[in-house]
C-alpha cells in the first residue's frame, strides 16, 4: 500500500510539472507574458509538489500533506480572485484560452485536483504503519525530483529576467 | 517574485541533503511570503477602485 502512495505522490508531482511546463509553452510560444496573479498560481503548484516530494523522498507523513494541501489553497484562492476579477459579462480575459478556459481557470481545475487526490491518498494512509518504513527509491522518483528542481529553478531565472527580485508590475 | 521561486528551489535543494525538517519550515514561510504577496496585490487594486 505504501508503494501505491509513493507512485500516486510521484504522479502528482509529474502532472504538476507537465502544467507548469505547458504554462511555459503559452509563455514563449504565444509571447504571453504572465501576470502577478499567475505568478502566484506558480508558486502555489510548486508548493503542492514539494508536499509530495518530501512524501517521496522522507516517507509518507502528515505534515507533507499539509503542506500540499495549504499551497493547493493558497493557489487556489489566487485563481478563484482571478476569475473573479473577469468573471463580470462583456469583461475580457486575460490570456490565450485552452479548451476554451482561461488558463487561470484550468489553474483552479488543478488545485480542485491536487486537493480531491490528497483526500484520496489519505484514505489510503495508515500512521502506524507508513510513518516506520522507509521510502523505496526507483527511477520515477529521482526522475520527479530532477524534474521539479529543474522547473523551479527555470522559473525563479525568468521571473527573475522578467521583473528582477521584487513584485512583478501588471 | 524571483525570490519567491528560489526559495523554493533552495527548500528542494536541501531535501537533496537530506534535511527534510528545514526544507518544511523554508516551504511553509515561503507559503506565508506568498500569501503577504497576494494580500500586497489585493490591497493595491481595492486602493486603485476606490
């Protein structure tokens, strides 16, 4: 069972990266420049999939969980004050639409998504015996990690080139 | 915000090294750092409407 854990937190944290790396896609392919609030939304998956990388790199507990569960909040709050912002009729959008969503919206998708899995996985999670064994390390596991790190590092370089260390300007 | 991504990437970076307590404290403060940041932009678009 705990096996099954560790694949679905690596799972998680694979998806994450596939979204933040499709944000990046609509960044240079579209020369859309992201907002602040994006940024933020960022931010709050790159929190989610730390909670999960330090289930797959420590062993299942709950203040990993934790984590993910309060970044997938903190992001979410910054979508749905997004959508908010252009959900008036005859507003405009921000940004290119995919599947006929804003992006800011599928963020909110996402988050929802984080949230609803980590219930799942806490169903599955057992304290007395998930907290005494070790964590397995498999490919999948070193591959999520160097993914992560890799577009994290990607992103604090662009932010950085794209408004220097303080808030981004609208 | 920059600062905000590198923070994250040193809490990743020092779960490499296996210091798994202080990249959880590094990720939680970061969290709150973000959240200041949120609060930053609310105030600065309720300033601009009213």
């Amino acid at each position: 069972m705990k096996n099954l854990q560790q694949t679905f937190n690596e799972v998680i944290i694979l998806i994450i990266c596939g979204v933040l790396f499709s944000a990046y896609c609509v960044e240079f392919f579209w020369h859309e420049v992201p907002c602040p609030l994006c940024m933020l939304q960022r931010l709050g998956m790159v929190g989610a999939a730390s909670g999960c990388l330090l289930n797959v790199r420590f062993g299942i507990k709950m203040s990993h969980y934790g984590l993910s569960l309060l970044s997938s909040l903190v992001g979410g709050t910054v979508a749905l004050r997004q959508i908010s912002l252009h959900v008036c009729p005859g507003m405009p959008t921000f940004g290119f639409p995919v599947l006929g969503l804003s992006l800011y919206t599928w963020s909110f998708v996402v988050f929802a998504c984080v949230v609803l899995s980590i219930a799942g996985l806490l169903f599955l999670y057992d304290p007395l015996k998930d907290e005494q064994e070790a964590p397995t390390k498999n490919k999948l596991a070193t591959i999520s990690f160097g993914v992560l790190l890799a577009i994290t590092a990607a992103n604090a370089l662009t932010t950085f080139l794209h408004c220097g260390l303080g808030p981004c300007q609208e | 915000m920059a600062l905000l991504f590198l923070v994250f990437t040193i809490a990743i970076l020092l779960m490499a090294f296996n210091m798994r307590k202080a990249a959880l404290i590094v990720a939680v403060i970061n969290l709150l750092l973000i959240l200041a940041m949120f609060w930053h932009h609310v105030t600065d678009v309720l300033k601009i409407s009213l």
